[in-house]
C-alpha cells in the first residue's frame, strides 16, 4: 500500500487503522510523505505499529508515488490517498482482478457497482469528456480517467519509465514531466500505450475526512488535458523502446472491448521485467506469471482495530487471453506480448 502524504495527520488516524483491519491482511503499508509539519510521520507511526516512512525526494504527488513504488517490496502495489475519500475495504477487489490475469486494475466510480458522494455535476462532466478523448486517443473503454484508486504487478514499473527518485530537483524550481498531480493521467495513458491488461473495478469514493482538498476543477483539467496531448505524442515516437500491442480496458458485462488505435511501429523487443521473489504466504500466481522462489516468511502489518468483513466479490472481470499451442489455456508472455505459439498479438 502506497500512501503519499502532506500533513494529513488528522486523516490517518482513520485511514491506517482502517487498512489495518483488511483481510486478508495487508503485507506492508509505505507511508510516503512531502515535508509534512503537522506531525503526520508521528502520527502514522502511532496508529500503525509496523508502518514504513518514506521521505519523497522532490515536490509533487507524482514523485511521492513514485518513491513509494521504489520502496515497495511486494508483488502487487495499491495506490490509497490518504484523505479517507477511498474504502480499504475494496483492495481485495484490486487484488482479485490481477489474480485473475490483470496487469493494472483500474479503480472506477462510473461503473456498475461504484460511486462517489464527492464529485460535482461539473466535474462529472469534465471527467466524461476526458474519459472521451483518452478512449479516442489510446483506443480503451475508460469509464472513469482521472480517479487514483489502483493497483498493480510490481514487476511492470520498469515500463511506466517515471522520473528516477534519485534525479535532482528540476533546475528552474519546477518539476519533472509525471513528477505532479498529472501522475495518475500519465498511469493509465502508459499501461494502454504498452499494451498492458487493463481491468476496472468498482470503487465508491467518499468525501475527504479532514482538511480541504487540493483539485482544482478548471486548472487540473486543463492538466489532465494537457498530459493525454502529450502522452499521445510520447506512445507515437519512434526513439521510445518498443511497446506491445493495442491495449483494451475488459468492460463491465454486456459491453463489448473496443480495439485499440493501431500500435508503435515495430522495434527492437523490450525484455520482460525480472519479476520480485515472491513474499512470504504471497498468493499463487496465474500461469502466465511464474511463482517466484519464497522469501523467508515477513510477518504482515498487525491490527490495531477490529476486523470488518469481507466485501462480496466483485462483478466478473477478465479477458479471454486464448491459449498457446500446447494447449494450457494461457498464452505464453514475453515482454508485454502476449504470443500463440510464434506469432506475437
């Protein structure tokens, strides 16, 4: 669990006990904070015995992200705001659609099953109309593109090239392209650019808890505009290192997957990340991402509250993949390929 914060004491003395109490029970919780003054590192480390301080090493939510994704020691990454607009309650959910064969699980507040009790008519709007230009330009079926609830195979980073933590900060005092609020934008532009297995899940968002929010309707749509012109740009050149096929987001049921604009022009195949070892009682994994060998076991983030139920499971998610030759019903992965027999997808 990646949890980027800037003085948001008062917010995780909810939000951490909260993610205490999932179960199956979390592996580790990265609190990942921006020069706080507000007590928010004391703060985290006394409501959750065991939590993990991260200081990021520039501005910007993108870089916090990015430093608490260097850090993270799992297989599977949760990107969690920390102002209790997200229910912890749902993470089994994330988890679920990478077992089932996601690369990127997409939390949605526009499809069947989620919702918010904080986004305005105009925001809805805005949010629609963005939604409209990534699906044109990136070719998937995004019901909700700016929302930050999502999740992930570690083992993907390497092909989301965010700035390196350990870069310097930018020269004139400003920030690095990915660095800012434009981070989940620039997430979910890259996973279809390369091709990735992309799969929504419902969330509901609720209101933050405490302090005041930090969106700003027209400057950050703008924003969000700004980074789907530019992340266009980026998928289409040809000195980038090559990217797989199209990509399309598995919809929810009765909603056929639209094909993806044409792919990068061939080029030089890009290996596939070395996958982390495996963790402890980490879960198995499906046939198209090896078990790792077993690490000693870790013990998990202990409680510090009593535990809530386990949400019913989700709608049904996935893709049919189709099988390879010898007939195991997974096709063999290679880079983000996904190929049947010889002949790459």
């Amino acid at each position: 669990m990646i949890v980027p914060t800037r003085n948001e004491a008062r917010n995780l003395e909810v939000v951490l006990p909260a993610i205490a109490a999932v179960r199956p029970a979390v592996h580790e919780v990265i609190v990942v904070d921006g020069d706080s003054k507000d007590g928010t590192v004391e703060t985290a480390r006394r409501v959750l015995p065991g939590v993990r301080i991260v200081r990021q090493t520039r501005k910007g939510k993108g870089n916090a992200m990015a430093c608490g994704f260097a850090a993270a020691e799992g297989d599977v990454v949760v990107m969690f705001d920390a102002d209790g607009s997200a229910d912890p309650q749902e993470i089994p959910r994330f988890v679920q659609a990478l077992l089932e064969g996601a690369d990127f699980a997409k939390g949605s507040r526009f499809t069947k099953g989620g919702g918010s009790d904080d986004i305005t008519l105009l925001r809805k709007g805005g949010n629609a109309g963005l939604n409209l230009i990534a699906n044109t330009l990136f070719g998937t079926r995004y019901s909700d593109l700016c929302y930050g609830y999502n999740a992930f195979w570690a083992d993907i980073l390497p092909l989301l090239e965010l700035p390196a933590v350990d870069m310097p900060p930018h020269p004139d005092g400003g920030m690095y392209w990915g660095d800012g609020f434009e981070i989940e934008t620039v997430l979910n532009c890259r996973v279809a650019a390369a091709g990735l297995a992309i799969t929504e899940v419902p969330s509901v968002e609720k209101e933050r808890m405490f302090g005041e929010t930090n969106l700003r309707t027209f400057a950050d749509g703008t924003r969000v505009l700004r980074t789907l012109a530019a992340e266009r740009r980026r998928a289409g050149r040809d000195d980038r290192p090559a990217v797989a096929g199209p990509a399309a987001v598995v919809p929810p049921a009765g909603h056929p997957a639209t094909p993806a604009v044409p792919p990068v022009p061939p080029a030089p195949e890009r290996p596939r990340p070395t996958p982390r070892p495996a963790h402890g009682d980490a879960p198995t994994l499906p046939p198209h991402r090896p078990q790792q060998p077993a690490r000693p076991a870790t013990p998990p983030v202990p409680p510090v509250s009593q535990p809530v139920a386990p949400q019913a499971p989700r709608e049904s998610v996935g893709a049919d993949r189709g099988s390879d030759r010898e007939g195991t019903g997974r096709p063999e992965r290679t880079g983000v390929r996904y190929a049947w027999g010889e002949e790459a997808s």
